[in-house]
C-alpha cells in the first residue's frame, strides 16, 4: 500500500510539473504564511483558496487573467497575468489593511452608525434573497477532522475501528450546484474520495444551500435575520475601500452570549448592504462550537456571492474530544438575475438627506416595484421595504408555495464519483493537499484494507448468529424462516421485563412473535412530490405475539395474546387475555422505576389491578398535520392485594395498600363489568414541506397542535356496568421572546356530560409524581402531585407553563451558558372540585453532563404553601420523554 501510495505521489508531481496554471504562496507583509487566504479569478468566476500550508494552485488555460487575493485585515491585491505553456510561480505578499474610518466612540445618547447600518442591511436582506432568478456553480469541498481526545476506557475500542489521536480523516467532493428561485436546489456529485463509500459526508448543498440573508442558519440566529435587534447589538468597527467599494466591519455582539446566536464581525459593502465577508462563531446543540467564514465577490457585476467557506468544529461527546474543518471553493459561476426587480435599491433611513420624499413618491415607487415595472434603482424606506417584499412574494407565489412547499432538493451521485484516480483530482482539486493531508491519505487507506477484512469476517459471525442458539432461549434471538427474509420469529428478552412490585413480588413477562412483513403498494401513476408519505410507517406487516406472566408471590400464571396488522397508514390490533393495568395511564409508572424505588426506598407507587379484556385498537393518520386512533375494550376487573414486602433497605416505612387514594370515598370494583369506547383526533396545523429528490416530506416550522377526544362507558350490553360520558380538548404551543428566552405552553380541559356509573380507572387522572427521579416531559407533568388524589369525575382542567430563559441567575456567567447549562421556571396548574387550585412554582437547571436537569418545585393550594421537593429529570429536551419503550410489538 505504501508503494501505490508513493507511486500515486510521483504520478501527481509530474503531472503538476507539466500542467499548465499558477501556483506559489500567500504572505503577509511581516512574511507570515496566510493559510486559507481566498484567490479569485475574474474571467471564470471562480473562487479558491490557499492550503494550511498559504500555498495554492491554480489549473488555467492560455490567456489574460485578473486574480484577486483576499485574506481578513489585509488589502486586497490584484495580479494580471498573461499565461502561456508554462506552469507560473506567482508568490504574493499583502499589505495591512487600513481603516479609512476607525472604531466610533458613541456616549449615551449618541448612536452607534451600526445600527442605522444594520437596519438599512435587514430590510434589505429579503431583496437579496429574491435577486437571484437563478444559479449555477462548481462546488469543491473538503473536509477533514481527528480525534483530539479519548477517554481510557474507550481507548482499546476506538482504536480497534482505526480510531486515535494522530489520524486524520480527510473526504473531499466535487459538484456541480444550481438553484433556481424561489427556493429549488439541485446538486450532483461528480466526484468525491472518503474513507469509506459509506463515510461521505463532504456533502457541500448542507452550507451552500444556507445564508446569511435567512432569519437563521443551521438553527443559529443571523444577525441578518428580521428579529436580529432582539437577539444581537451592533458596533462600527470601521471601514475600509476595496476597489471601489467601501467597506463596513461590523461587530456581532450577542445581548445573551448563548448557544445558538452569533458573535464575531461581518463586513458590509456601503450602499448595496450586501455581505462581503463573515467571521462569526456560534455553539450549537451539546456544547459543539462552530466557526464559519464566508468570503464574498460582486460576481460579474451582478451580484455579491460567496466564493469560499470555511466551517470550523470543535467539540466533546461522551468523553471523546474531536475537531472538524470544512473548507468550500465555488467556482464556474452562472448567474440569472430577477427580471422583475431593479438592478439596485437604494435604502433610505430617517438620517438620509432624501427621507423628507413625500410618502406618496415612496408608496408609487413601492407599487412600481411590485408591478414589476423594471427600473434601474428605487429609493425606499428601510421600515418600508420588507413590506414592499412581503407584497412582492405574495404576487410571485408558484404552485409549489401553494402546496405549502419551502425547499425542493435534488442529490445524486454520479455513478463514476468513486472511481476516479489520482490524475483527476490533480486536475480538479483547487485546494492543495498538505503534508498532513496526504500522509492522512496513506494512513487511511491501509486502514481500509484491514477494514475490509474485519468486515468479512464480521459477517461470517452476523450469519452463523442468525441460526437459533439454546442460550436463546434465556437471552432472546431474532430468526428469518425463509429466503425472502418476510417471515421472522422472534424470542424477546426476557431479562428485559422483570421487575418487582408488592402486588405480585417478582415477576417476569416472556414473549415469542411470529411477524410477516407485506409488501406495502403504491400507486405508481402519481407523482410523488405531491403526496406526503412521511407520516406512513416503515413498514407493513401482520404479527401475533404470545406473553405469559408469573408472578412469584400470587404464585400464578397470567398472559394475553396480541394480534396485529401495520399498514401503510396506520394500524389494527386485538388483544385478549388476562393482565394486569394500572389505574393511572396518564402517564404510568415505569415498571423499572417502581422496582428501584419499592425495593430501595420503601416507596411503592405503582397502583394496579386485574382485568380478564379483550380490547380491538385503530389507528390511522391522514397527513402529517392530522391523524386519529379509536378503541373499544371489554373487561372484568378484579381487586388485587399487596402479597410481598421484600426491601434492601429498612426505612421504617409502610408499604401502602394496593388501591389509590383520592380525596373522596371510591367505590368497589371488584367484579365490576365494563365496555368502554374512545376516540381521538389531533391536529398540527403549522406543516410546511420539502421535497428531497422528488419525496415530499414536512416540516414543522411551530409545534402547535389541537387535540380533541371522546370516551364512553356503555351500560348494559354484555352485562357492563358502567356508564359515563367524557370530552376533553387540549392545545400545546411554544413562543419565542428572542433573548428573553422560548416559553412552552400545554393544556387540557374536559368535563363528564354523564357520570351516572364508572369505575375509578374510568377517572379522570393527572400526570402526578411522587418519585424524586422522573422521565416525564416537563411541560406535560407535575412534579409533586400525587397519582390519584384528585382524580375526578366532573369538570377538570390541568395547565403548565414553562420558560426557559436565555440568561437569567447563574446563566448570568457566560461561562456557565457555554458549558450547556439552561435555567427555566414553571407554573402547573390543576382546577377541579376537589383540589383546592392546586398548583407548582419551580426552578429548573438543565443541560448537567448534557443529559439531565435538577428542579426545585413548590405546591400550593388555594395560595397556600403546601410542601417542596427536589426532582432529577432525566429528559433530554423539552417535549420529549427519555424513557423504556414498551410498546406490545417491539
């Protein structure tokens, strides 16, 4: 390998000697190498860059050529060269770059030009957006990235995948991207190297596809963006002359230095208020820091256009340090402007000689504009020309906005892309290698012999595993029955469900399911860029799965049987047998919770009883925006006693009885007969949609969503006993205040039409907690409230409010903030007959060790304070749940 590697290293030495173009390095004027300084070549619209090493090289035909070389804080220099046979060596030094204008001190009541700057850039920044009808361009990227630290007791296990300190991983792409407005992308990978076929991620359109002049990029904040004031202040740092344009450097300053807002400095082009570079840095989500830099070149005179990116990463996951560097050469430009807009709008603040125009000049111009009258340059308000864009947008609306399509996103990868050899990227890569590079190269190659026989033999050990195994039977095993691998048996693990309660004492459920996956069928005839299938399963097929269930302490057998049938849209199941349930669903205990606290802590929470059922469920979703589920269930419930009072430690505390305790008298079940029915519906009405490679799929730009739902007890047919009537409606929603922070809201209200007879598992029940560890979503629980106390059979309403602020105690400190750390407050509500307006005020810290979140919370009744109790919430975000999946069927 490291013979091919060398001869692969003399091929490309000589074919640089004999190729024809300019190369050399980029200094500073103090002669410091200038690594990633920009080069842009005038006659072809193409952009690249300087390697770590500040040395590049050009691939150019015989002729005149303009080059202009560009590095931040120094002056830009212009190089025309007549280029004939040979291969130029053009070294370049760059001066310092002067201020014409220096920092401005402002005192309390002046104003910082920044701003009127800003303002004048931000309404603009939708008329750039609009601009460009139409692009195309050469994408070149690179990206490369090591590990920078392993913890020791991952070191053997990283190193066996070829994973240490020292290597670098290097991938690099070449494309060819259009866009085309309003919003249709296109990209086609011609060629690319990566570690592995499966290891290519130098996918450019991810940051090409982005900008500046949209409210945000990769969910940061642009200080571009309509609602940037809330979030950043600005300073003038300057300014400076390129060419003929005067430039403005600009200060980012963040009002909450946070994660997911910038900081750092762009640079204005004075009149147009386009971009002309951007250094700005950002964390993301788990404490990962990005720093990007975006060169821009007024190209053809037409428009300012990024020619060179460079993403910088750095981070730690787990324990494990990495660092990553993403560097994008554009080049090959071909660009289309809006016919229907002014070459150039000239944006007019309350400072401007010319605001004293009468407003009707400005309201004609404005309407001339969106006529689409061609003019060469309007004059228009700053606060009056995102209205002007807003108006003009509506008028532009295409049939795909209608079908409230965002994005149209095409990708593919040329058939040859892995199959080009050394010669070619000679020719093509723009950027250089570095000695670092190319020794990341041979490392990883040998690396990838040794792979490919590790993963022979790997499959060799994946195929005999297939083939059942008598261990299996106590650890689970998973079998395909034919060729086709559609029919698949299934023994699931049975250490995975035992757990212990004072009810049953140890018990164990052991499942075997016998699943035939169906063929899902799709009508071939429509075009699937007008059908969302997002929200359709993954897969159709029909299961039957056995459970039977020993409790050690009843000293009994118990089990059901669940059929089932998934389709496309949703699915069918039945279920019989007999089980135990929990009073309360909303949510449960977790089964696991329970064990560790009644066995540790003396602390019994769960409350269940028997039931002999048979239950028939529906569920079906239309669209992504609204979907529905129905059941209808059969039961004889039995009354269960405590048998087992098993714990490590003695506390001094009584186990209490296995049935729920609530503020007024329940009545006796035992016995009882029920057949009850429900239905509910949900809607999320804020869906738009991309469409990636002719695939419509949704996104949801605000969670909101509208749920409704109906329960009946049926009395007298097959002898139930029950008979009531329930409606609930909820509404769950978030709100941005900017650097104030995002406020989460959830409720839900519900009223008995009839409670004429019902169990007390037909209650109403709330989202309590008793458990000082809790999995619930903070926004859909409480944090003290007991399971069953006030659980009702009249009119209810549950609320609950939670803020998480941008800064606010300790996120005072920056450092705090960039270490991950959240603070938020919450208010729960609970109103029924009974409960006296309960409610909860508390604290919450998240983001500790990036997984978990420490609350302190306070309850009340009727003003009056209650109690308060430490909660440890193991939620990673909020309106999700980490919790055990026991769903029946997985």
């Amino acid at each position: 390998m490291k013979k091919l590697f060398t001869l692969c290293i003399l091929f490309h030495s000589i074919f640089q000697i004999s190729a024809q173009g300019v190369r050399g390095v980029v200094y500073g004027e103090d002669g410091e190498a200038l690594p990633f300084a920009t080069i842009y070549v005038q006659e072809t619209g193409s952009g690249t860059s300087t390697n770590q090493e500040a040395y590049y090289e050009l691939q150019l035909k015989k002729g005149k050529y303009t080059l202009q070389y560009k590095f931040v804080g120094y002056e830009t220099v212009t190089k025309e060269i007549d280029l004939g046979d040979e291969n130029l060596q053009l070294d370049v030094k760059l001066p310092k770059q002067s201020l014409l204008l220096e920092e401005v001190s402002t005192t309390a009541k002046a104003t910082d030009p920044a701003n009127w700057m800003m303002r004048k850039a931000i309404a603009k920044s939708s008329y750039h957006r609009q601009q460009i009808d139409a692009y195309g361009a050469t994408v070149y990227v690179k990206g490369k990235g090591r590990v920078t630290d392993i913890p020791f007791y991952l070191t053997s296990v990283l190193k066996k995948e070829g994973i240490d300190t020292e290597t670098m991983i290097i991938t690099e792409s070449v494309s060819e991207v259009s866009y085309r407005r309003p919003n249709q992308f296109s990209e086609k990978v011609i060629s690319v190297y990566a570690s592995k076929k499966t290891d290519f991620n130098a996918n450019p359109m991810r940051f090409i596809a982005g900008s500046f002049y949209q409210d945000e990029i990769a969910s940061v904040i642009s200080p571009l963006s309509s609602k940037a004031f809330r979030y950043y202040k600005f300073r003038h740092m300057g300014a400076f002359m390129d060419g003929s344009n005067l430039i403005n450097k600009i200060k980012v300053i963040p009002k909450v230095p946070a994660p997911n807002v910038f900081e750092g400095e762009i640079q204005l082009v004075e009149e147009d208020w386009a971009l002309f570079g951007v250094d700005l840095n950002a964390q993301i989500e788990l404490g990962i820091e990005v720093r990007i830099r975006q060169v821009y070149q007024n190209i053809n005179d037409l428009a300012w256009m990024p020619i060179t990116h460079q993403f910088d990463v750095d981070g730690k996951l787990m324990g494990v340090g990495f660092e990553g560097k993403y560097l994008a050469s554009m080049s090959d430009y071909n660009i289309e402007l809006n016919p229907a807009l002014p070459r150039k709008i000239k944006i007019l603040d309350k400072d401007d000689s010319e605001q004293g125009k009468m407003t009707e000049e400005i309201i004609e111009e404005a309407q001339e504009l969106v006529k689409n009258e061609k003019k060469e340059e309007v004059a228009v308000k700053s606060e009056d020309l995102s209205d002007i864009m807003k108006a003009y947008k509506k008028t532009q609306q295409d049939s795909l906005a209608k079908q409230d399509v965002i994005g149209v996103y095409d990708f593919e990868v040329d058939s040859a892309a892995y199959n080009q050899d050394s010669m070619f990227w000679a020719q093509i890569r723009p950027i250089p290698l570095s000695t670092d590079e190319a020794r990341g190269y041979a490392k990883i190659d040998s690396l990838n012999v040794i792979n490919d026989e590790q993963l022979e033999k790997d499959s060799v050990k994946a195929e005999k595993k297939t083939s059942f195994q008598i261990t299996d039977i106590l650890v689970g095993g998973e079998y395909k029955l034919d060729s086709a691998k559609k029919l698949q048996f299934k023994i699931y693990n049975p250490f995975l469900k035992i757990h212990y309660n004072t009810i049953e004492g140890l018990n164990i459920d052991y499942s075997i399911g016998l699943k035939r996956f169906i063929p899902m069928k799709f009508d071939t005839t429509v075009d699937k860029s007008t059908v969302d299938r997002s929200y359709f399963n993954r897969s159709s097929y029909a299961l039957i799965k056995p459970t039977v269930r020993y409790s050690v302490a009843r000293n009994k057998f118990i089990g059901k049987v669940l059929a089932k049938y998934q389709f496309k849209t949703g699915d069918i199941s039945f279920r019989v047998g007999r089980y135990v349930q929990q009073f309360n669903d909303a949510p449960v205990v977790l089964p696991l919770l329970n064990t560790s606290f009644t066995t540790l802590w003396e602390q019994n929470f769960m409350k269940i009883y028997e039931k002999d059922f048979m239950r028939l469920n529906y569920e079906r979703k239309f669209s992504a925006k609204l979907g529905m589920s129905a059941a209808i269930e059969y039961e004889e419930r039995k009354r269960l006693n405590n048998n087992a009072d098993f714990r490590t430690i003695d506390w001094k505390r009584e186990f209490t009885p296995n049935f729920p305790v609530n503020i007024n008298p329940i009545d006796d079940f035992d016995g009882q007969k029920a057949l009850t029915a429900n239905v509910k519906f949900y809607y999320q009405p804020f869906v738009k949609y991309v469409i990636r490679n002719g695939i419509r799929r949704p996104v949801r730009q605000r969670p909101t969503r509208f749920a409704l739902e109906y329960y009946k007890g049926i009395k007298d047919l097959a002898g139930s006993e029950v008979n009531f009537d329930r409606v609930v409606i909820g509404y769950k929603d978030e709100f941005d205040f900017g650097a104030k922070g995002k406020t989460y809201f959830n409720t839900r209200m519900g009223v008995f039409l009839n409670n004429n007879s019902l169990g007390f598992m037909d209650y109403a029940h709330f989202p309590g907690n008793r458990a000082f560890i809790t999995q619930n979503d903070p926004v859909e629980s409480f944090r003290l409230l007991d399971y069953y106390r006030f659980s009702t059979d009249q009119f209810y309403a549950q609320n609950f409010i939670f803020h998480r602020f941008r800064k606010f105690l300790i996120t005072q400190i920056p450092a705090t903030r960039f270490m991950g750390l959240k603070e938020g407050a919450f208010i729960n509500y609970l109103y029924t007959p009974d409960s006296n307006n309960y409610s909860e005020l508390g604290y919450s810290i998240e983001g500790i060790l990036k997984f978990f979140r420490i609350e302190v919370a306070t309850q009340y009744e009727n003003m009056q304070y209650k109690g308060w109790g430490i909660r440890v919430g193991i939620s990673t975000t909020i309106g999700g749940n980490m919790s055990v999946n026991v769903q029946d069927d997985e």
